[in-house]
C-alpha cells in the first residue's frame, strides 16, 4: 500500500514528520466565513496548496491508528507527489 510523508515545519524546524496512510486537516474559510472544513488527502491526491484554519489539527493515520496529531496556528499545506508538507508560525 502506498503511502505518504507528512511533515509539519515551523521556523523553528521540523515539528512532526511520519509516514501514514492519510492525511487530514481543516482549511480555511474565506474572509466571508464561507467555505472550509475538513479535507482529506490520500496517496495519488491531486497537487494542491490548502490554506488551514487558524489552531487546527493536522492528523496523520495509518491503519485504523493516529500516527501523528498536530495542532499549527494556520498556515499553509502543500501536497505533491505523495507528500504533504505544512508550512505554520507554530506548532503545538
């Protein structure tokens, strides 16, 4: 089964990085408070750039099981090539 990295950078440097099955996060609202919510990002998902709400919960599982639960102070993901990367201020 493929797989995907997940990695959560701060400026401080890496916050969290493991290797899980999925990956889930919650994107920002626009400025009108629509919009949003929950994504979920599997290995073959589409590029993108997802900004995320502010104090959201980045979640990698693997097998049923949380890998990693990390809660950043918005930011941004990027997810290619079966990598997602989060770039936020801190991470927590």
């Amino acid at each position: 089964m493929k797989k995907l990295l997940l990695t959560v950078l701060t400026p401080s440097g890496c916050a969290a990085e493991a290797e899980c099955s999925s990956v889930t996060l919650f994107a920002r609202d626009n400025d009108a408070g629509e919009g949003g919510g929950s994504v979920g990002i599997r290995p073959g998902h589409l590029p993108a750039v997802i900004a995320l709400a502010p104090d959201s919960v980045v979640k990698g599982s693997s097998g049923g099981q949380t890998v990693v639960s990390v809660t950043v102070s918005g930011g941004f993901a990027e997810v290619r090539d079966d990598k997602v990367t989060v770039a936020a201020e801190s991470a927590f």
